[in-house]
C-alpha cells in the first residue's frame, strides 16, 4: 500500500496500491454536516471520555456548530477518483 494523504494528527486518510486501480480511504467525505455530530453526541451518551474530533466543531467546542469544511474535497476526491480509473481502463 502507497500513501497519497496523511497527517500527523489524522493518520492515514488516502492510500493506493502500484497502480492506482485499488483505493482506500479512511475517512468520510461524503458524511453530511451534522452526521459526525450524531456520533459523537451519541458517544458522549454511552462512553465515559468520548473522543472529540478535531477541528469539526468551531473552536474544538462541542456546543458549536459544525461547519461543512470538506464537501468540495469529497466532490473533487471522487470526481478524480473517477476520471483516473477511466484512463488507466482506457491504456
């Protein structure tokens, strides 16, 4: 497995095989706005230290509202993703 993104504070995100056909991504850019909200309140309901995810809520606090920072990045994701596979089928 070849990474494409990661980050110190995410880890692995985006990772590919030697050509490209096989793709994984760990993570959900495709979630709605408020859908990581619902697990973490979820989370908070059944754990005692729920993990708050960095950087969604404003400010790291949960009682902010998430902003949709990550909707074109999925769009785009797939999109490539897509228009890749089309070429290397069409070599």
């Amino acid at each position: 497995m070849i990474p494409v993104a990661q980050s110190d504070a995410a880890g692995l995100y985006l990772a590919t095989n030697y050509n490209g056909l096989e793709t994984y991504v760990f993570g959900h850019p495709e979630y709605a706005t408020e859908t990581l909200e619902k697990e973490y309140l979820r989370d908070v309901q059944i754990l005692t230290k729920p993990i708050l995810p960095l950087y969604y809520f404003p400010g790291n606090n949960p009682l902010n509202t998430p902003i949709n920072t990550w909707n074109e990045h999925g769009k785009n994701l797939f999109k490539n993703w897509m228009e890749f596979i089309r070429t290397k089928k069409l070599n």
